[in-house]
C-alpha cells in the first residue's frame, strides 16, 4: 500500500520514488523503532503474545496472537472486530508492546481482548484496497449532504472497516448536532452501515496531516501520540507576543510545540528574581519591563519614567532586593547600569588576502568614457582662453588637406521698389 501522494502503478510509486520505502513518512504515520528486534528471549519464557496494529491515520489497537503466528513489523493482519473482521498493519511486536500497554493502562483480561484471526490474503487486500479507494468520493457527496440539510459540522475524514462492511465518519463541531436524518440519507446513499464518530480539532489535524509553520509535518501526525494541554501561561513564560495568529496551528488551537521548552524557561526563571518586585532608590521606585532570560539581564524603569529603562544584571537586582528588605536604599540604578562593561564587536578580518568580493564586478566601459569627456573640457577650454586661436578657420578636406573652395556669390536681384525709385529721380 501507499500514501494518496504516491498512488502506485504498475508496482512503481509516482511520489516519492523510493520503490516501497516512503521517504516522507506519510504512509507510516506514528510509526515505531523496536530497539529490542535484535535480542532474544531468555531460556524458559514465551515472548509476548500481544501485537500493535496500526490502522488508518495513525489509529492503533493492540490484539492478541492467539494462533502463534509469526509477526513481524509491516505485514498485513485480519483482525476482529465488532462486526465482521477489519484489516490493519503490524507496528509493534515483543516486550515493547508490553510497556506501551502499561504506559496507556490498557489490561490484559480475557474478557476486553481482541484477536487476530490470521494474516491477511490477497482478497482480503483487495476489497480493503477497493473500499479505500471509496473514500474520497464519498466524503465529498457527504459533505454536500451536510449541508443541504445545515448542520453545524464537518466532516473530516471516512475510514471503511476491512471487509467493507462499515464506514466510520469523522466530524468536528462546536455545538450538539441531531445528525438522525442525515444517518438515514447516508444509509440510503451509501449502502453499508454508518458510524458517526465526534472527534476534536487536534484529533482532526492528526488524521488529516499537513505543513505546520516550521516547514516540516505535523508533530500529531507523525510522532505525537498524546495531546497534553496548552495555555497562554507557557507562551507568557517564553516571553512570546500574544498574537493568537501565530501561536494557533492548524487546528485552531494552541500549538503543541510551546510545552517542548517550557521545563527549561522555568528552570531558567529560577535564578531570577520576581518581576513584581519594585526596586527602592532614593531617584524613585524601579518596576521591572523586560527579562533576557539567555543573558542573565533586566530592565527596570522609574515611575513616571516610563521611557528611560536601565539594564541591570540579576546578581545586581538581587542585591537591591536584599538592601531593601533591610530598609536600605540605593541612590539610583545609573549607578549599577554604568558598572556593564559592553562586549565589543568582533570585526572579522580578511585573512585570504583578498581586497573586494566585488573587484571584478565593475565595468570597464566606464574609463573610457570619462576620458573622453575630459578631454573635450580641455578643448573648450583651451579654445577660450588662447587668444591666437583662430574660430574662423575654414574646414578642410581629409583628403587633400586643402581648404575647401567658398562658394560663388550670386547676384541679388533688384526689386522693383528701387527701378521705381531710379524713374523717379
């Protein structure tokens, strides 16, 4: 099997290319490294006879070999379920699958255990290939059926059973929805049993997958097993701006990611004292404005002062504090801002030897043109100050060096105003 985006053909993939190995981790979603594959089990003990199945988008459950096959990571199960049999992959096998059902408290009684029936054959590929392939047109035509009814949901996601014998309808909804008629439509459409199945909107996100603002996949979706909860404390702690644009992902909701550094900002915050804590000076009293966490700084302003703000070192902010609890105070805080010593800049030198990186881009066009633009100044000016110099010069030709020939004067002809004249004089 693979991915939407590989949709192979012909036993070659058209996406990836990786021939079988996905290389953007999308057909294997949440997948699983078993580090104990390589070690055997000790003499005189069975190996643990419950398996991981994976099913679509990530969904897994864990069942019970009771017929003793032989498992491995990646083949093909038929497995119970509620009605009929469903088909998934293998994820996880031995001790591992141990310590993940105590991780998630799952039991091992008899009674709440599923089974799997065998390993799956080429029918039973097949009608599940042809039920996933289903899927998509019929969560358009279910979507469209939503509406046409206006209900308040979305539906995200379809996934068949299987032996096709059932679909499962994944929607998110802000309110309670009667979805009763919309059931009946489905059942008359579709011709298979319908389960509608109310998920939230990280659980949504998980399923669907995609490209979250750091330019790699969901977290969710390929490695994120459980959803912990977020709050604008930890983006407050991590000095990140209020903006709900960037710190909502996908999902609308908080991101994930901000509880990954958060342990170590409050373990950072520890050598700092409390923000709410006002310096005392005889200038006036201090509040605290800004924290550098990673440089060890803060910036207090006076009251009334709110634009000149003077940074302090922790060890300094400290030492007030403790004069103050003694009814002690300092005469300002210039005195102890003065006391930074600034690291100067590091200007790196050229020690390739090399005078410009852009040497060799400029044009060499440009010399001679200001030469030759030089030079006409000179002649100007050289024709207007030499008094000898003779304008009148008449132009000769370059192939004789001989003055050109003026040209013959004609005779003006009289008017007739001056034979006029003539016959009255």
């Amino acid at each position: 099997m693979a991915c939407a985006s590989c949709t192979t053909k012909d036993g070659s993939p058209k996406g990836c290319k990786n021939n079988g190995t996905c290389g953007t981790d999308s057909c294997n979603k949440l997948t699983v490294f078993d580090w104990l594959a390589n070690m055997s089990v000790p003499n005189g003990e069975k190996p643990f006879d419950f398996v991981e199945v994976r099913f679509k988008n990530g969904r897994k459950h864990y069942y019970k070999n009771t017929e003793n096959l032989t498992l491995a990571i990646g083949d093909i199960v038929a497995t119970q379920a509620q009605a009929g049999h469903d088909i998934g992959m293998v994820t996880l096998t031995g001790e591992l699958v141990r310590v993940q059902m105590k991780r998630k408290k799952i039991k091992e009684k008899p009674e709440d255990v599923l089974k799997i029936y065998r390993k799956a054959s080429q029918k039973d590929i097949d009608i599940w290939s042809d039920a996933r392939d289903k899927e998509e047109p019929m969560k358009v035509r279910a979507r469209q059926f939503a509406i046409d009814l206006k209900l308040q949901m979305k539906i995200s996601d379809i996934e068949f059973q299987g032996d096709a014998s059932k679909a499962t309808f994944y929607y998110t909804a802000e309110e309670r929805v009667d979805f009763r008629e919309l059931i009946k439509v489905f059942a008359r459409e579709f011709r298979t049993r319908i389960e509608m199945k109310q998920v939230g909107f990280r659980q949504e996100a998980s399923r669907l997958g995609g490209i979250g603002s750091c330019g790699r996949e969901l977290c969710c979706s390929t490695w994120l097993t459980d959803f912990r909860s977020v709050s604008t404390s930890a983006a407050r702690y991590q000095q990140l701006s209020l903006n709900p644009q960037k710190l909502a992902g996908q999902c609308g909701k908080l991101k994930c990611c901000l509880n990954y550094e958060l342990d170590s900002y409050q373990d950072a915050l520890k050598a700092f004292p409390k923000t709410d804590t006002k310096l005392y000076t005889e200038k006036g009293t201090a509040v605290c404005q800004k924290t550098d966490i990673f440089q060890g700084y803060m910036w207090y302003a006076y009251e009334g002062e709110w634009m000149n703000w003077h940074k302090i070192t922790t060890d300094q902010a400290r030492e007030i504090i403790e004069l103050n609890k003694k009814k002690q105070k300092i005469a300002s805080l210039e005195e102890y801002a003065s006391k930074l010593i600034e690291e100067a800049k590091v200007e790196f030198e050229n020690v390739v030897g090399q005078d410009s990186l852009t040497r060799f881009d400029s044009p060499k066009g440009n010399k001679k043109r200001r030469n030759n633009k030089n030079r006409n100044r000179n002649k100007k000016n050289n024709s207007n100050t030499n008094p000898n110099n003779n304008t009148n010069k008449r132009p000769q030709n370059k192939k004789t060096n001989k003055p050109k020939p003026k040209p013959k004067s004609r005779p003006r002809p009289q008017g007739k105003s001056q034979n006029n004249t003539k016959n009255a004089k």
